[in-house]
C-alpha cells in the first residue's frame, strides 16, 4: 500500500483514517473484552456512510477484507491485514412519535435509545446490557429481557437498513426491496455488509416490575430445581433467567455481594406490582435472599434486572443451548458450578426464552434459535496466563450439558472460539437456513470480504474449507 493511496483515501473522509503507530489507533482498536486485540492495517473511523462507501472501495482496491466495529460488547478477531471501519462516530437518533418508529445510526448503544424514546412514553427491545451496540445486537437477533417474551426478537421488528455492500453501494434494504438480503441481515450478524442506520418499531412501555434477588450460592440446587419448573409456567408477561456468579470484591457492589457466591435470578413483569408479586413469592420462599433488589422501575432502568458489568475486561466465553431442562441438566449444572465444584468461573447464566420468541414474526429473518427454549452463557474473567484454566472450566460446562443440548446458538453470543469453520457456523444456524445464508453471501459478497466475523463463505469456499 502506497502512502498516496492512503493519501487519497483521507481526501474521500470526513472522519478519521489511521494506521498503526499514529495517535488514536489503539483507542479506535480497543474492545470490550481486553484480550481481544485488533490489528488491522488501515482504520476508518466512520462520521457518515460516505465514509463507509469509501473504506469498503478503498480494501476491494486493496484485495483487503473489511471487519466492522461497532459500539458496545461486540467482539472482532484480531482483523489482522484488514481495513477497519468503526461506526462510534454515527450517533443520530431519530423518533417518530405518531408511526412508534426510531432511527438509528450504527454508533448508537441501546441506552441513548431507550431514554429518548422514553420522553415519548415508548420502549425498544434492548437487552440485558443497555450499553451494548443497537447494530450488533439486532443484527444477532435481540433478546429482550423485558419485552421479548411478548414480542420476540428485535430484529422482527426492522423495517429498514441502511447497508454497504461489498459493491461499495450503499442500499437502503426493506422487504420489498431486497427480499433475501432484509431475511439474512436480521438475525447473520455482519456477513453481508456494513449497516450504517437501522430503523425498527418501538412498544407503549414505560416501566416495569423487577429487577435481581439474589440467594447464597450454597442454595443453588434447591433454588434452580424451582426455577426451572417455576420458569415454564410464567405468562408472557413475564421473563426470567437465573446465574450462578463469583463476583470480585469491589467497594461499587451492595455489601451482601462483594466477593461473594451467590445464585442470582432475574425477574421483569409487565403487569401490576402485585400480580408481578404473586407470580414471584414461590421462588423468593425457596432460600432467604442475600439481597432483594425487586420494584417497580422505569424502563430506563432496565439495567438492574441483569446488572451486567459495564467496564472492560479480560474474558473468555462459551454458549449453548437446550432443548429442554430436566432435573437430570440441572443436577449436572450443579456439579460443575455449584459452591463444592471450584469452578472459578465469574458467571453463567440460563435463559428462559419460549413465548413470542418461538413465533415467525410477520416477515422472517435468520434467527437462528425459534423454538429453543434455554440458552446458557457463561464467561471467566482473566488474563492469557488463565486461557487453559478458563477454557477448560467453559468446557466442563458445556460437556456436563451436552446429553440436553440442541446444535442451534444464539448468534449474539457466539464466542470467536466457537465459530472457527464454516461447519461450526452451520451448527450455529441449522442446515436450512445456513444453505440459504450460502447462497445470498454469493450473490451480495462473492469474494467473502465480509470475513471477519461469525463467517459464512460464499458457496464454493463452504465446500473446499
């Protein structure tokens, strides 16, 4: 690469270009999990989708693939040898009042979103963490721990993106616009471009009952045997998950906490405060609660339901998930996680998802797990010199579960260890539906510059990978 191709390259820009070395590089490149480190060979920071056009051309010239940062948790291998285009810049919000519609741009995180629409006495399908990427998660699918399980996944409810295909066009892509590509691009995460803006429906929500109860980790067989029997039988109305965690001794945590073992479930109701109640006392007389942090909130404060962390950090992840939860999954679940086991795992949780969630909404997408009734995530916070014993502790999870498990993930949480060949994606998705994401990457991406990511190679390389 010549320095007036990058000379050029900055003339087409309103945003930033970088290379390694330069100032801002390395904050441009950092990530949420701070073992994921990027290198690539050119960066763009992203003001406007002009921007993107010219970064997607500028690496077709290059023979370069292009890799995309979002905001939030999202996370990108290492994009060595890649252009980089980042999207933090592009933070317009957009509410239509009287259509219940937003428009957002790529850089936007669900927290911005939720408090504009607010005003309005409106609500979108965020998720459990409101500073993750509104991009990233919709492109996965969208799983909201308040409305999902009475209107399904976020990406049912897009109706437009704004896109950069491989081409270097830009594409405002709807149902009857471009059929195929609206159907992959909500649910594949990134294969088949870079979204710039996405507009999609918001709910007449404005708050909740719920939030964490949290239990000694030495009641975790009795209070998981009750959940996952309770957990079925909950209206729509209504959506539960429940982790065991290890959490750090930080003075920012209620006292109760720190440093402690603790079963955390985690409740959302859209009814009353007594009905939410009533619903709730069966598992809150199962063990006396370390801390009960249950009311009636805002939506806006969505986050008190999952209290995921909001600072970086280092971390390995896994995921799978269940067709079903016996009594034999849950006995297992507890030998490997429970406070005897010395797994030293921070958190693994299992979701709840049936209702809406299993229901073809009214234009299909890609989502990849309708009709899966429980996902499970787990992550271990450490260094590289903890790799083996993270890794190791993930898998004995995975293992210990594995006689219940369905081949199908959710995409959001899809670790880049799981996703290594085309034959793991296709697990990921199913066969059906995977066959089709084939065949739309060759007609939109026949060249696979869009490989940084969960990867879905054009029909050939699916074949000879």
């Amino acid at each position: 690469m010549q320095p007036q191709d990058l000379a050029a390259l900055r003339r087409e820009v309103i945003g930033t270009v970088l290379v390694p070395g330069q100032p801002g590089y390395a904050d441009e490149c950092r990530q949420y999990n701070l073992l994921a480190t990027l290198e690539p060979e050119v960066v763009v920071s992203a003001a406007r989708a002009e921007d993107v056009r010219a970064a997607v051309r500028f690496a077709a010239s290059h023979g370069l693939p292009v890799a995309v940062k979002n905001s939030g948790h999202q996370m990108v291998s290492s994009a060595r040898g890649a252009v980089l285009v980042t999207t933090r810049q592009l933070k317009a919000i957009s509410i239509d009042v009287p259509r219940r519609r937003a428009r957002v741009e790529a850089g936007v995180i669900w927290q911005e979103v939720i408090d504009e629409a607010a005003r309005h006495g409106l609500a979108p399908l965020s998720g459990s963490a409101p500073d993750v990427g509104v991009a990233g998660y919709t492109l996965g699918g969208g799983q909201s721990p308040i409305l999902g399980r009475s209107l399904g996944y976020a990406a049912d409810h897009v109706h437009s993106l704004d896109v950069v295909t491989a081409d270097g066009a830009l594409r405002t892509v709807t149902a009857d616009s471009e059929p195929d590509l609206f159907w992959a691009l909500r649910g594949c995460k990134g294969n088949f471009g870079v979204v710039t803006a996405l507009e999609f429906e918001l709910f007449p929500a404005s708050r909740f009952y719920g939030g964490s109860l949290y239990f000694a980790g030495a009641h975790l067989a009795e209070v998981l045997h009750v959940w996952r029997a309770w957990v079925t039988g909950l209206p729509e109305a209504a959506t539960s998950s429940i982790a065991v965690q290890r959490l750090p001794p930080l003075p920012e945590l209620p006292a109760p906490l720190r440093g402690a073992n603790v079963v955390h479930l985690r409740y959302a109701h859209l009814g009353s405060e007594q009905e939410a109640n009533r619903l709730l006392a069966p598992m809150r007389a199962v063990a006396p609660a370390v801390l009960d942090a249950m009311a009636d909130l805002p939506y806006p404060a969505s986050r008190r339901i999952h209290n995921d962390p909001e600072d970086p950090m280092p971390y390995w992840d896994r995921t799978t998930s269940l067709r079903e939860f016996p009594a034999g999954a849950a006995d297992a679940f507890v030998a490997v996680l429970g406070p005897e086991s010395g797994s030293p795992l921070a958190n693994v949780e299992i979701r709840y998802l049936a209702g809406a969630f299993d229901r073809e909404p009214a234009v299909a997408n890609a989502v990849s797990t309708r009709g899966v009734p429980f996902v499970v995530f787990g992550f271990g916070v450490g260094g590289p010199d903890q790799a083996e014993l993270m890794r190791s502790s993930l898998a004995a999870v995975i293992d210990a579960l594995e006689p219940w498990s369905d081949e199908r993930r959710m995409i959001n949480f899809l670790s880049p260890d799981e996703a290594t060949s085309p034959a793991a994606v296709e697990k990921a998705f199913g066969a059906e539906r995977y066959a089709r994401l084939v065949e739309i990457k060759k007609a939109y991406d026949p060249t696979n510059t869009f490989r940084i990511n969960h990867n879905i190679p054009a029909a050939l390389q699916a074949r000879t990978r």
